[in-house]
C-alpha cells in the first residue's frame, strides 16, 4: 500500500513535443505528491509539488495533473527541450500525526530522453 | 542559499575499512536524511534525523552508523561493507518533516572493493 508507480521506464520525445509521466498510488492517506528530476552524477532536485486539495499546478512549461479519485498523477512537461533530458521520479509522503515517522515514497523513475 | 553540501564525492574502500560520509546544510532544517540509491533506481530511505535525533531506522545492517551531531550535520559512519554496498549515498534535509521540500546533496560515490 505504501507503493507508488510510474511509466512509463523510459521516453522519447522530440524537442518542442509535449513529456507525460504518470504515476498512480494505492494509499489514500497520501497527502503531498513532488516530482524530482535527476541529472547523472547529481542528487535529485524538486521540480514541482502538489497537494490533494487541487487538481491541476503550473509552474513556467511543467504541470502537474492530480485525479484523487483515480489516485493518479502526472507530470507534463509543455514545449520540451534537450536539457530537460533527465531521470524522472514522482513521490508521495503524509504528514503523520506522531512526528518524524512520515517519510517520501518514490516511484521507479522515468529516464527521458528529449531529441533535436 | 539552498544547498546541500557532501564529502567525499567519490570513496573507495576495502572490506575492512572504517570511514565516515559528512553532510552539511545551513538553511535551518530540522529533518535531515540519508539514502541510498543504485544504479537506474529510486533513492531507498536508510535514516531520518528529526531535531537531532534518530527517528525512522529502515532496517538498515548495524555496519552503517548514523549520527547528528548538531542541527546542521549529519555523518554516516561505514564498517565493514560489502562489495552489494557500493552505490551512491544522498544526504538530504527538510524544513520539518517529508511533506516539506527535501533538498537533496549531490551525493558521494561509493565503492567497496
């Protein structure tokens, strides 16, 4: 239950295409969904991050969609370009109530590959 | 300034080696955390320090020891690896908890021979 998973493994897109990366998760106590991305040889880094309480957030060319009653999430990379070429990964984490047992649940990661 | 400082980047070490991985934030967080990630994987949680003291252990063997010295340092202490141990070890922290944005070091780069 505590499992998030994503697809696809891997993308090909072509520069000034549009990047979808899904994730779906089975705990519905899940209440903070980011998404990392990771450059070879680098720590992951925060891309964006949604709460249940909206459906849709947009910030410059990435949006995350959230469908809470489907459990699943997405990320869209609008307009993409070589340098968004990447490993993806979605998470998920709650806020517990007895601090310091919450903790990110990532999924298995997209490596996306965006071409000239 | 949002960063997350780490030495060393690369390590290399023997079966009987002791050595220790060093992190370093100074943005004020309360929640610090060591993974480990291997190749083509996810970042797999090993330890959470909330304000200064251990609160999740994931199970990880006794031959890594975790320590927080103070708020703004966290050291993984190493003995006695095995060869199934090398991969890349992530510090992180957060402001609180895992529901505020965890930043993420660059790493160091492990390698037990």
């Amino acid at each position: 239950q505590q499992q998030v998973k994503q697809s696809p493994q891997s993308l090909i897109v072509q520069k000034g295409g549009i990047s979808i990366i899904n994730c779906a998760y089975e705990n519905t106590a899940f209440d903070y969904f980011p998404w990392y991305q990771q450059f070879p040889g680098k720590g992951p880094a925060l891309l964006i991050a949604i709460r249940p309480d909206v459906s849709e957030k947009k910030e410059g060319r990435f949006t995350i969609s959230f469908n809470k009653s489907a459990k699943q999430f997405s990320l869209h990379i609008m307009d993409s370009q070589p340098g968004d070429s990447a490993t993806y990964f979605c998470a998920a984490s709650r806020a517990e109530s007895n601090f310091g047992n919450e903790k990110l649940t990532f999924g298995t990661g997209t490596r996306l590959t965006i071409i000239p | 300034d949002t960063e997350v400082t780490q030495t060393p980047k690369h390590l290399v070490m023997g079966m009987t080696n002791k050595k220790s991985l060093k992190c370093e934030q100074h943005m004020g967080h309360r929640a610090m955390y060591w993974y480990k990630q291997k190749a083509k994987k996810p970042p797999e949680l090993m330890f959470v320090y909330s304000y200064e003291k251990l609160s999740i252990n994931e199970s990880v063997p006794s031959r890594f020891s975790p320590e927080c010295p103070n708020s703004s340092l966290l050291n993984l202490h190493l003995h006695a690896l095995q060869p199934e141990d090398s991969a890349l070890y992530l510090c992180a922290s957060s402001q609180r908890t895992s529901t505020d944005t965890q930043y993420f070091g660059p790493g160091t780069r492990l390698t037990v021979l």
